[in-house]
C-alpha cells in the first residue's frame, strides 16, 4: 500500500497514476492499494508512521480515509468499496 496526500483541489486519476507506473515501475513494484490521506502523521524524526497504517489494513469497514485498489484488468487504480473489497478476500479481483 502507498499512501499519498495530493495537491488541495486536485483529485486522483487512477487511469493516469497506472499508466506513469507502467513507464516507471516493473509490475511488482506496484502499489497493490492507494489510501489517499490530508497529510501524512510523521514522528518526531520526521519518519512516517507506516506501522500505524499497516496496522489499520485495508478494510474499507475500519479506514476512513479513501482506499483505491490496483485493477490491471481495467488498467487503473479503482475505488475500493465494500464489493470490491468483498472481491479482493474472495480472490475474484487478482492482485
């Protein structure tokens, strides 16, 4: 999971973030889920908090910041609802 914070008035482009991946990354460098977040918690030394986010998981049901999820089969990161989610743990939607 990568967690971003974006620009105030801008909005994510799923389409557009797999594609500039595609060009960058090879396949299994790819963020498999997006929590988009306002900022991001940082500790005193300036590090990220990436336990607490990796704690929390993925669960739409518990996050409340918007998730997305990588789907190559539409070639974009999509909205991660309680149905997709749903898809993900019966492993209909391949990571």
């Amino acid at each position: 999971m990568a967690a971003l914070v974006l620009r105030p008035g801008c909005c994510l482009d799923g389409a557009r973030l797999y594609r500039h991946l595609q060009e960058l990354l090879p396949p299994y460098a790819w963020p498999r889920f997006l929590r988009l977040q306002e900022r991001l918690d940082m500790t005193e030394t300036f590090k990220q908090q990436k336990g607490r986010l990796a704690r929390e998981g993925f669960d739409p049901a518990h996050v409340t910041d918007p998730l997305f999820v990588l789907d190559t089969a539409a070639g974009a990161y999509v909205s991660l609802g309680p149905r997709r989610w749903d898809d993900v743990v019966a492993g209909r939607l391949r990571l």
